[in-house]
C-alpha cells in the first residue's frame, strides 16, 4: 500500500547561492573564500555554475510546471555587503527581490538562508566564525536582510554549522583546509550557534515578520557492534562532534554533562581548549524555546568502531568507491557492514537513520515546534540520454526516503515538508560538477535544463500526496 502525506506538506527543491547562482564577479558581487579555494585546490570552479542568477526565472516556472511548491534558497552575503559589512550593494538588494517576486508569481514559497558556507573573503581571512567580530558583522547583516526582505516568511541564519567546522577544521576540504583541529572545530560550532541565538532573539525582540529556525545536518551514529560498548562509546563521541554539541546549544542553551564530558575528552586526546563564555550562555538560552522550526538535513548514517591510532580522514571527491577513509584519535573509526548500500562517494544509504534522527530530536529536544526535511537525495553519475535521465536509482531513494517520512508523521512527529537535494543540478562544493542531484538535469555549457523521470515522479508525488 502506498503511503500519504499531508494535504499541506511542502514538495520543496533545495538550492545553494554559491552552488547555483554563477555570475561571481557580477554587479558588485563580493569576493568569498571558496573563490581562491577551488582555483588553489579542485578542478573546478563556481563558474558557471546552474547560471541562477539569470535562470531563475526558468527554474521557477518548472517548479510551477512540476508541482513544486517551496524553495530553499540562499542569499549570498557579498552581494549585499561585498566587503561583508560598511555599504549595501543596492544590485544585489535588487536581485534578491526580483527573485522573490518570481516565487511569488509562480506560488512557490521561499525559505531563505542567510549563510550557505559563503563568508565573505574579507571576514572569512580574518578568522570566519572564530573571530568573534564577525558575529557582529552577521548580525549586522541579518538584521539588514530582515528589514529589507519583508516579502520573505520563513528565515533560517545558518546551514549546516557542522559541517562548516568539520569541512574548515577536520576534513580540510573547505577553505582555510585546516585538518584534525579540534579545537577550531568546536569553537566554530559554538560561535556559530551563538550567533544565530543573536539572530533569533533579535528577530523576536523586533518582531520581524516571519519565522526563523535553524538548518542542521543530522547524520545518525550507530555502534558497528551494539554490544562493544568502546563502538557505542565511538558512536556516542562522532554524534557529539556533528550532531548533540550543536543541538544542546541551539535548544537546550547549555552543553549537557555527557556532552562537555565528550568533548572534553576529545580535547585531552587531541588538544585543545574552548572560550565559552558566561554571557554566551545568556543568549543561548534566551534563544532556545525560540526556533520556529529545525531543518534536518539527512542523507546518511554511520556507523563506528573503537580507535586509538592516529587521525586520518581521506575525502573521496571523485565518486571513487571505497577510497574514503574516517579514523580518529580516542573518537572512532568509521566501518560498516559490506551489505549496506552507499552511493559513489560512499555515503551510507539508510533512509531509517531518518526516522531515528527525528524521534532524537523529539525525544532529546521536546521544544523543537516543527521539522522541515530541508535536504536529502542522491549525488549520482548521471547518464543524460534521449534527452533525459532515467535516474531509477535516485527516484528509489526519495521514495525510501518519503515513507520514512510519512511513517514519522503517522507516529507523532511534526514534519510540516520535504525539500530535495537539489532542485536542478548545481555543483558540488569538494566534489565538482560530476556529481549531480537534481530533478532538472542541467548541462552547463548551454545552461539548458532537461526534466528526469524523477521529476515527473516527484511531480506525481506531490499533486496525489500518495508515495508510490
Ligand atoms: C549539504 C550542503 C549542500 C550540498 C549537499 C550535498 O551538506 O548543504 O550545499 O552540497 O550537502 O553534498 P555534496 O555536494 O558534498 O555531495
């Protein structure tokens, strides 16, 4: 029997400023860090990207064309203050709000974020998120972004703050490539959390229009064997660093005894030591019962076993399967069973690591309100032919995905939409152009865009409400 949705969910496509909007160096637009990083380091760079900046009208209108009916988008940060403060670029103010009325003409509602890892250059050398100056500056930023943008209803401050830190400060596949610092890695989490606490108890205080939350990716940790309890014990400390560390502070406030013991451990073993402040946690707790909504963003789950050697992350970035590699000192190693699918990049495929993910977060975080999943799909190779793609392969994983969904609701869990990664084919931050996502297959010499099957099964989805 197939399984339903609610009449109000939203069928939403997720995007990126810097991952689709091209024209980098266009009216005004500011430097960011990514732009000396991939000329440094990868093959590639965000020209031309999905050409965003002037497909969107497109874009849209296949949304209209497809059922879609919300938006991620992001506003990249130096558009709007190039330098990431001192004056306004009025193109970019500009742009935005064309964009917006575009969704607005085509009933498409957008939810914006006002940081998609894009800091500008000039905040991002000076220490991004670690300089705590540069809270100011965001602040700054949003407050500018929520008087301006008064047509936006639905405001997150940041994507994904663990990932940030673990791209900067462990992997070292995002700018500035630092590895194994864990020092970094958690103060960034919690600067950033603080700064979005900022954020939110100023959109309350002023009573912007609108909601506001939070976007998070919540990979699900598992023991490789339940009953080691040194595996459980690594499950519980890769949770820690990705997940509980920013969950606690965004809902709780407060970092809870098992979690500081975790990271203080992590720092014993690794070195290190954090600057949390009294006043920080004023804020925080201030801010905690405040978040409209959580975005989940799920696409895999671990699993981990006890390790004491020395660190060694190795990124797989060409869709080389099995050459990643995750070993970490006194935390973990990741390994798991041979018999659970993952894609090319070897992401484990595990669409009830969903589920569990959204009872912790129900069970752990009671005052969470309401859960949008704000990113979840399949990076596959596609193959583009007949002028199409048959992606059976990612249409198998959205639907696993959807009923996941669909079974949480059922049994108590307040997931109001689902936004898929990505609406048409962007780039991919350490991975490139190879590895494609969307529902439009674009090809980015012509910037033309071509629908898959999944979009016309996302399409039926979405008028039916019924997940076949
Ligand atoms: C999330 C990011 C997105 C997107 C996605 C897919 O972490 O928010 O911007 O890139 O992951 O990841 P990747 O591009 O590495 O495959």
């Amino acid at each position: 029997m197939s399984k339903r949705l609610p009449e109000d969910f939203i069928f939403g496509g997720a995007t990126a400023a810097y991952q689709a909007e091209g024209a980098t160096k266009t009216d005004g637009k500011g430097r960011v860090a990514w732009d000396t990083f991939l000329e440094e380091n990868y093959w590639y760079t965000a020209e031309p990207a999905s050409d965003f900046y002037n497909q969107y009208p497109v874009d849209l209108k296949l949304c209209e064309e497809f059922g879609i009916n919300g938006i991620r988008i992001s506003i990249a940060w130096s558009r709007i203050f190039p330098n990431g403060y001192g004056e306004v670029n009025p193109k970019g103010v500009e742009f935005y709000h064309k964009l917006f009325a575009e969704c607005k003409k085509r009933k498409v509602e957008p939810f914006i974020t006002l940081h998609h890892f894009d800091t500008p250059e000039v905040l991002h050398s000076n220490g991004d998120f670690l300089n705590r100056e540069n809270i100011e500056h965001f602040l700054n930023y949003a407050k500018f972004c929520f008087e301006e943008f008064t047509e936006v209803n639905y405001w997150t401050t940041f994507n994904e703050i663990g990932p940030i830190g673990e791209g900067q400060y462990l992997v070292g596949k995002f700018p500035p490539g630092i590895k194994y610092d864990f020092e970094k890695l958690f103060q960034s989490h919690h600067n950033m959390v603080l700064a979005h606490a900022k954020a939110v108890n100023l959109f309350k205080k002023n009573g912007y229009h609108g909601e506001i939350g939070m976007v998070c990716a919540l990979p699900t940790k598992y023991p490789y064997d339940p009953n080691n309890p040194g595996d459980v014990r690594a499950a519980e400390l890769d949770d820690i660093i990705h997940n509980k560390f920013i969950l606690d502070a965004t809902f709780k406030g407060e970092y809870s005894k098992e979690t500081m013991e975790g990271v203080n451990h992590i720092l014993k073993v690794n070195g290190g030591k954090l600057d949390l402040r009294e006043e920080d946690f004023e804020e925080l707790k201030a801010a905690k019962d405040l978040n409209d909504f959580l975005g989940i963003n799920y696409y895999m789950s671990d699993w981990m076993t006890e390790y004491d050697g020395e660190n060694e992350i190795v990124h797989n970035a060409t869709g080389n399967k099995g050459s990643s590699k995750y070993q970490l000192k006194g935390i973990g190693q990741r390994k798991a069973n041979e018999s659970i699918p993952r894609t090319d990049w070897d992401w484990i495929i595990y669409p009830k690591g969903l589920y569990d993910q959204i009872f912790r977060v129900k069970r752990d975080y009671p005052n969470y309100k309401k859960i949008y999943i704000t990113e979840n799909g399949l990076g596959y190779k596609d193959v583009f032919e007949d002028n199409t793609v048959y992606d059976d392969a990612r249409i198998d994983y959205i639907r696993q995905h959807l009923e996941i969904i669909s079974d949480a609701i059922k049994d108590g869990a307040n997931v109001k939409g689902y936004f898929l990664w990505s609406l048409m084919d962007v780039f991919s931050w350490s991975n490139g152009y190879e590895k494609r996502y969307g529902l439009f297959y674009v090809d980015f010499e012509t910037q033309k865009r071509y629908p898959k099957k999944s979009a016309y099964w996302y399409k039926k989805v979405a008028e039916t409400k019924e997940v076949e």
